[in-house]
C-alpha cells in the first residue's frame, strides 16, 4: 500500500477518535500519524525514500512561495510607478527534466510567478519556452529556472 495512503488513513483515525473534523484537526492526525510511521520505520525500511519525498514537497512548497512573494515585488513596483520599466521577452528555456509530471509542474510554477508566463513545450520535449516581464538578462532567467525550479521540481518527483 501506498505510504501516503497509510499516513491518511491514520489521519482520518485520528479524526474519528477524537470527533472533530477539521482542518486542524487533519493536520495534527496526519502529523501524529507521520509520528507513528516514523517511530516503526526501522521495521519497514521502505519508510525512509517516504520521508525524504515528503521533506523535498514541503521544501518545493517553501520554496515557491518565497519565489512567488519575491518575484511580485517588481512586479508590483512596475504596475504602482508612471510609464513601463519591463521589457518583455521571449525566452527558450532548456530543461532536464524528463516526465510529463515533472515537465508540468516546472511550467505550473512558472505560469505562477509573476512575471514569468510558460507557453510551450518543444516537441523533443527539451525547450520549454516562456515569456518573461522582466526579459532584460534571458541568461539569469534561464539559470534561475535551471538551478531553482528544476532542481526543486525533480528532487521532489524522484
């Protein structure tokens, strides 16, 4: 059975002992659960790639947020100020990254930074091309994409 599945399963037990169902009270089953697998996973040793998936998501998570909150400050500074500071560009990305789940999530987050727009994907599945607000060095783009997002994207999906 899936690890994940167990781990909400024991979630949900958590829920049904101790009658509230919500938000809060999902989150410190799944936690409490999260716990208990931890405690047993010498006995399971397959618990141990679970663990470190669940830290790359939430750090994926973490990340993108810090990105999302630091990207929209230009942005907000070139909506806020007379006349247009941006430059927009179209830009052809190389990617590493190789599954179709991997390749959609990097041009999810992408789409949802400010600034930043995924428009397509080649057909050798290697270019990923976007349009940037902000276009002035494509270079710093393409390494910012390569070096963060990717990186994130695929040890989060390993």
């Amino acid at each position: 059975m899936n690890l994940f599945a167990i781990n909400m399963v024991l979630a949900f037990a958590w829920v049904a002992l101790t009658g509230s169902l919500t938000l809060g009270g999902l989150l410190t089953g799944f936690l409490v659960g999260l716990a208990a697998m931890w405690l047993v996973r010498p006995l399971f040793p397959e618990t141990g790639h679970y663990f470190m998936r669940l830290y790359y998501w939430a750090r994926l998570i973490v990340m993108f947020v810090y990105e999302l909150v630091v990207s929209s400050l230009p942005v907000v500074a070139d909506v806020f100020t007379p006349g247009q500071a941006s430059n927009p560009a179209l830009i052809a990305v190389p990617i590493t990254v190789t599954t179709d789940l991997q390749i959609t999530l990097l041009a999810n987050f992408i789409s949802l930074t400010p600034g930043t727009l995924s428009l397509d994907v080649s057909e050798d599945r290697k270019t990923l091309y976007i349009h940037a607000m902000f276009g002035e060095d494509p270079d710093a783009i393409r390494a910012q994409i390569r070096d963060r997002f990717e990186v994130w994207v695929r040890e989060a999906t390993e």
